[in-house]
C-alpha cells in the first residue's frame, strides 16, 4: 500500500506516536514511553519556536508525529504524488492555540506559521526532515 492509500484520518487512538507505552508498576494507572536514542522504541520530543510568515516546505518524516500549538496559528498543506509533480491533497489544515495535529509517517506536508508559534512535537522514533524536491502542480 502507498502512502497515498493509508487511511490519513489519524488521531491519538491510530497514530503510532501513542504506541508502546509501558505501565509504571509502582505508580498504578501510569504509563510511559521515553525518550529515543535511550529507549530504542522511545520517542523524540522537541520544543519549537517558529516565527510568523515563515514556512518549511513540502517534506515528510519517516514516523508518524503529534504537534501540540502551545501559542498562535499554523496551517499544514498534505499533498500526493502525481508523476513529477505533487499535488495539493485537500484543503490546507488550520491548527490554532490548544489544537493538536497528526501526520502520518512518510506524508508528504508542508506547513506555514500564521502567527508566532510556539510547537510541543512528538516524533515516533528517531526524527529526520526528507525535503521532497519535486514541482508544486
């Protein structure tokens, strides 16, 4: 199955970003999943900080991610492959203060910084950034 096929409605219960977590025997109702490099199927966390009016253009990751919009507003544009080209798949997604945005592994986005943003990001595994250098149809 290509990635253009994957169900893309994910959400906390189907991202694999909530996947693995270990219950805490002394703290009972309690689980956990650490972090990568130390836990070889933890996650990676980052804190970012994004300025207003700027982008990162279209990529994907090789795990699923959560975004957490701390402060300001954000768009993420999803597109598919189509021969040399990609092309805008759906609408462009806003995520204002407090909403919380999944992108699967390996989907093709891009996102634009609205507002000031301040960003909790959760990657599945160990994070990379594939720039996808193809033509914007």
């Amino acid at each position: 199955m290509t990635n253009d096929e994957r169900n893309d409605d994910v959400n906390s219960a189907s991202s694999d970003v909530w996947s693995g977590l270990i219950p805490d025997p002394g703290s009972p109702g309690f689980s956990l999943r650490t972090t990568f490099p130390t836990n070889a199927d933890g996650v990676e966390v980052m804190l970012e900080r994004w300025d207003a009016g700027t982008a990162e253009p279209p990529h994907f990751h090789p795990g699923d991610d959560m975004t957490i919009v701390v402060e300001g507003k954000m768009t993420v544009q999803f597109y598919r492959r189509a021969g040399e080209s990609l092309l805008a798949d759906g609408e462009p997604v806003q995520l204002n203060k407090g909403d919380v945005g999944y992108v699967r592994a390996k989907r093709i986005h891009e996102a634009k910084y609205i507002e000031n943003c301040q960003l909790v990001y959760v990657h599945n595994g160990a994070f990379a950034f594939n720039l996808v250098e193809v033509a914007v149809g």
